[in-house]
C-alpha cells in the first residue's frame, strides 16, 4: 500500500506529501525488519505496488492491437512492476544490512534508493520511469536545481527530507540499539 500512496507524488497528481508517509513508512519498516531478506520483500511489496500503480497504462498500450497483444494486457503489467521491484527490494535491502539507524538510515536509504534507480535506467535495457526527482515537475523552481545536480540529485535530496520523520522514531524491533 505505501508503494501505492508514494505514486500519488508523480505527475499527473503532483500530491507530494504523500512521500512522507510512504518513505517514512517504508523506512520503519526497514528498520524493523528481522534480516536483510526480510527488508529485501518489505522493499520488494512497496516497489510492487509503487510500479503496478505508476504502470497501469502499459495494459492500455497493449490494447492498440487487441487482436495480437491483448492477451498480455493483464500480465505484462504485473510481470514488468514484479522485475521493477527487484531495486526498492534490493535498496531496503541494502539500507538493513548498513546497521544504521536515525538519521544515518535516512541518508543511507537515499543514497541506495538513487544507485538503484541509476542501476535501473541502463539494467535490463533501461527503464527510468517514475523516477523521484520527476516528483517537481510541476514546479519551476524546483526542476530548474536539476541544471545542476540531475534528476537524480533532486530525487537524492527528495527522498533525504520526505524519509527523515522515521528519524524521529525508533524503527528497530525491541532489543536492538
């Protein structure tokens, strides 16, 4: 569901307080996961439901030809945001077995979070789309910073400050520092 929420943020719907709660939810979840591979699925769901949300119109894409391609219209959907979630999967991943915590989770949740979403522009022949910096499209003042940092620069500082309220909380299951 936090996947889901997240894709609000993206355009056309430009809700961008709605990173707050999906980063920062996922972002506990990290935290409280029992292993690395338990934050990999908790990654894993999240990216599911943030592609087959942010992804729907590929169906429509292939309803041009229903003829040829409209078999594919329910799977295709659900198999590419199933491929797609391997990197949200592999970032929360990544994030647990860093051992941080605070604000040091945070800031090392951003930095994978951006790696997996450059990883993920030129891997399996590149597929950037939905991409967080693409978040402030609808602002001129915003978008204009990627002159000089990128799309993945803004996304990188996006994901810093919509993810840092879990900061203000302890994410670790009980026993843990």
């Amino acid at each position: 569901g936090l996947g889901v929420v997240a894709v609000a943020a993206l355009p056309p719907f430009y809700i961008w307080a709605a990173l707050f709660v999906a980063f920062t939810g996922l972002v506990w979840l990290i935290g409280s996961a029992r292993s690395p591979l338990a934050a990999f699925f908790c990654g894993w769901w999240f990216g599911l439901g943030y592609f087959v949300a942010g992804l729907y119109w590929i169906a429509n894409a292939l309803l041009t030809k229903p003829d040829e391609f409209g078999w594919l219209a329910p799977i295709a959907p659900l198999a590419l945001s199933a491929l797609m979630a391997l990197f949200p999967g592999l970032t929360a991943a990544a994030t647990r077995l860093s051992r941080t915590s605070g604000i040091g989770r945070v800031l090392v949740f951003a930095a994978a979070w951006t790696l997996f979403e450059w990883v993920r522009s030129w891997a399996f022949s590149g597929f950037p789309w939905n991409l967080i910096g693409s978040v402030w499209t609808f602002s001129d003042a915003m978008i204009q910073s990627t002159a000089f940092i990128g799309t993945y620069g803004l996304g990188l500082l996006t994901l810093a400050a919509v993810a840092m309220p879990s900061a203000l909380a302890r994410g670790e299951r009980p026993g843990e520092a």
